[in-house]
C-alpha cells in the first residue's frame, strides 16, 4: 500500500531552485533513506512534505492531494522528528511526551477511528517502547542528548501516525544512543502499515537500515530505488566526486 508519493516536485525560492522534478514512492512498512551531499536538497524535502515549503508538482498522502489536509489532520498522519530542539522549560518527560497527543485533541470518533489509544494508552505505550516509563517524572532539562532524542521519539510515537519524517535523528548523538535509536525505529516501521521516510548523511547506515533511498544532488533526482540500485558506485561517485565503495572500505581495514 501506498502511503506517501510525490510526482514532478520542485520547490522554488525566489529564482533558486531547491528541488527539481523529484518523483518518489513510500510503502507501508518501508523505510526510504534520502542522502546526498549538504545543500542537495534533503531537508527542503521534509519541509515540502510538511507544508513548511511551497511546492509545485504534486504529494499525495494515502491517495489524496496533501493539500487537502488540514494541518490537524495531517499530523494525524505524518509526525516529524528533527536533530535539534530548544529545550526552554522544565517539562517532565511525561509531559513532552503528551504534547504529542495535540492532533487528537477534539477529533471526533470517525477520525479516531478503533485503532487509535486513549491519550493515556498512548503516552503509556510511548513511553514504554522507548524505555523511559520509569524516567517520566524527570524533567527535561535535566536529560542526556540521548534520553531527550529518546523522549521526543517518544512524544512521536504517542502521537500515533502512519509515517515518521525524520532529518537525521541520531545526528551528534553517541554510539549506543544512536543504535538505540535506530533499533527503536527499525521495529516501530514494522508495526501496523506505518512507513519512515529519513534524511541522513551516513551511507553506512542508508545501507543498514533503510529498505529504499532516495539520491540527490544540487536540487536533483540522481536515483530512487531500492538500495543496491541507489548506492552504486557510478551514482556515489557522480555525487560525491570520490570513489566511496574504496573510501569506506579503506575506513573499514583499521579495524582490521
């Protein structure tokens, strides 16, 4: 099932290009990796997708222009995980993580739908999926790089979509915390029909984890496929002006 696809996409700011004629699919259960040299356009996707960015071309969310959707309902759908956060008050951890039960506020039953928790299912999942049950209490600012990524991950998940935006969520975060994070993700995206769509710089992990991806360079569509039709070494080498397969394996011989 389809969940997610955009056709002809171009984003324009004043006269500059920042995305040209970008066409890509998301299915359920999928995880689709965008990557691509800093200014390819990685993040302007995400803003598109978002509504942070106007766009021509067409994104469709199950089926339906994501125009059509209000922004309520939208994050009833798409939830969005970035790299940074400004932590400003002293939030329990709980209570971030009910921050994300916002887009439900007042929908009507038709909207809920069956599947869909109480708040206080929700929370209480989140928090447990993501190891932080018996942290909640805590108040943020108080919290390592790694615990906070984790309680926004959890404020995501409680916030029940069907698809993650992510733009490098495991970016400055140390080793542990970031295999934490990515297993955490890598069975949420198993569950039910939900999808994840990521932008990330490591390629090691784009061939770890994501099931497709999604290639850019300087506004462009270099290739969108499964994984082993992306990362070639003629489209890596296109992009990064350097012969990667050899890059990585020369960073591979120290541990040898």
């Amino acid at each position: 099932m389809t969940l997610l696809e955009a056709k002809d996409l171009n984003v324009l700011a004043g006269k500059k290009t920042l995305l040209q004629n970008i066409h890509f699919s998301l299915n359920a259960n999928e995880w689709l990796m965008v990557c691509g040299p800093n200014g390819a356009g990685k993040t302007t996707l995400i803003n598109a997708i978002t509504g942070a960015n106007d766009f021509s071309g067409t994104i469709e969310l199950t089926g339906t222009s994501i125009t059509q959707y209000s922004s309520k309902e939208r994050a009833r759908k798409i939830a969005v995980l970035t790299q940074k956060y400004s932590v400003l008050y002293d939030f329990t951890v709980r209570e971030v993580v009910h921050l994300g039960r916002y887009a439900w506020r007042n929908a009507n039953s038709a909207d809920k739908g069956s599947a869909v928790l109480s708040d206080k299912e929700a929370i209480d999942s989140a928090l447990e999926q993501c190891g932080l049950t018996g942290m909640q209490d805590r108040l943020i600012t108080t919290l390592s790089g790694g615990e906070l990524q984790r309680t926004f991950l959890a404020q995501v998940f409680a916030q029940q979509p069907q698809i993650l935006l992510l733009d490098e969520p495991a970016n400055n975060l140390d080793l542990v915390y970031q295999k934490n994070i990515f297993t955490l993700l890598q069975e949420w995206v198993k569950q039910d029909d939900h999808a994840i769509l990521s932008v990330e710089h490591d390629l090691t992990t784009v061939k770890k984890y994501a099931d497709s991806a999604l290639l850019l360079d300087c506004s462009k569509q270099i290739a969108f496929d499964s994984i082993d039709k992306v990362l070639t070494r003629e489209n890596l080498e296109q992009v990064y002006k350097l012969d990667v397969n050899a890059w990585m394996q020369e960073q591979l011989s120290v541990w040898n």
